[in-house]
C-alpha cells in the first residue's frame, strides 16, 4: 500500500479576543447657574417621559428661569448638575463660595453612545455633557425640630444610567446636608419602579410602603379658594 502525504495545512489557532480596555470618562457634579435653565428643561421633559408623566408637564424655560436662582443656595430650591467629559475636568471648574464640586473619574468598558450629546453640552470646545441632576428645596421635620432637604427629581439621562451617576448625585446632596447640620433628606418613589427602589434601599434609605402622597393641584386647588374659613 502506498501512503499518501496530506496536502493540508495546519493552521494556528485564533488568538483569544482580548477583553476591550476600560475607557475613562470624567464627572463633575455643580450648581447650576441661570445659564443652565435650557439644560434643566430638557432634563426635567425627558423625566416626564421616563415617568409617563407628560401630560402633567406645562414646564417652560420662561417659567423656570422666573423661579429658580431667586435665593442663595441651600435656603430655596438648589439644582445640582451632573456633566460629564471625555477630559478631566480642572479642579478650579465651577467654583463657587456656596458648594464645592464634586469631580470622579470612571473606568467604562465600551464608548458611551449619546445620540442627544450635542443638545445637552453647555461646552462643546471640551467635549462637556450634561447627563442629569438633582433638585431640592429645604422643609421642615417637626418630630426633628431641625431643617431637612426634600429632594423633588433626581434624574440621569438614559445612556448614563447603571454607571454609579445617580449614587453620586444622591450622595452629594447627602454630604451637603450632613456639611449644614440639615437633620433628613427624604423624596418619593414610584412604586413600579423597581430598580430606583432597589437602588434607594440599597443607599440605605427606607422606603415607606405605608405612606401615600396627598396633592392638591389645578382645579381642586382653586375650589379651596372659594371656601369660607
């Protein structure tokens, strides 16, 4: 018998794929200025949609910027932005004699894909984002006889979100409250949203499950006007 010699050629197995290389990208958590107001806008129209709630929303720049900015920071509504950048921010970045900014860098696997980028940067020269923020305003705990902070929305925008941006904005308004001696910082939740209320719990926070919202708005609000005290 003859042997006959294979013509085949052995080939290398493929190299195994290498894991993509985590990718820093930069946070900065700031007061927000009267400059901000188109950004707070947008954010607050893009939480009524992630809430279902837009028919409840008649928000306007106008009516915002007539609203907010009208006290010092911390004794009226405060808004926190969170901006985020593909370069370090400067550390001399929003300065301010009323809160000192809040500045972190992440480690992510892949780009973040932000098909809205160019009508949320305030500084486009520097690649700067805005992807979400935090509003408060002071009240009152009686059982506490001390000031506390309410929080009214907490907001990341979609492609931001499961990267730890929400628990930053969280914790600076927390940091802030401890820095003034505020005594409670509590919000609300909507009960189908599962993951907020896991991430809240998960902060630390109790949620209420006994506790409902009372509101008085629109109509209802101006029949009380036309009751005798």
């Amino acid at each position: 018998m003859s042997s006959k010699t294979s013509n085949k050629k052995m080939t290398a197995p493929a190299p195994p794929t290498a894991a993509p290389e985590p990718k820093s990208v930069f946070s900065l958590i700031r007061l927000a200025t009267p400059s901000d107001v188109p950004f707070i806008h947008k954010l607050i129209h893009q939480m009524a949609v992630f809430e279902r709630l837009t028919h409840l929303f008649v928000a306007t720049e106008a009516g915002l910027a007539s609203t907010l900015f009208n006290s010092r920071p911390f004794q009226a509504v405060t808004v926190f932005l969170l901006e985020i950048s593909r370069s370090p921010f400067s550390t001399t970045d929003a300065t301010s004699p009323d809160f000192t900014p809040f500045f972190e860098t992440h480690n992510v696997d892949l780009p973040i894909e932000d098909p809205e980028s160019q009508d949320f940067s305030p500084d486009k020269l520097n690649d700067v984002i805005v992807a979400g923020f935090v509003l408060f305003f002071p009240n009152y705990p009686s059982f506490l006889a001390k000031q506390g902070f309410y929080i009214e929305d907490i907001f990341v925008r979609e492609p931001y979100r499961r990267k730890g941006f929400g628990k930053m904005l969280l914790t600076a308004v927390a940091k802030q409250a401890v820095k003034l001696g505020v005594g409670r910082v509590e919000w609300i939740v909507i009960d189908w949203n599962v993951n907020a209320i896991n991430f809240y719990e998960q902060m630390g926070a109790t949620v209420f499950k006994e506790w409902r919202l009372c509101r008085l708005t629109g109509d209802a609000l101006q029949a009380i006007d036309k009751l005798s005290i």
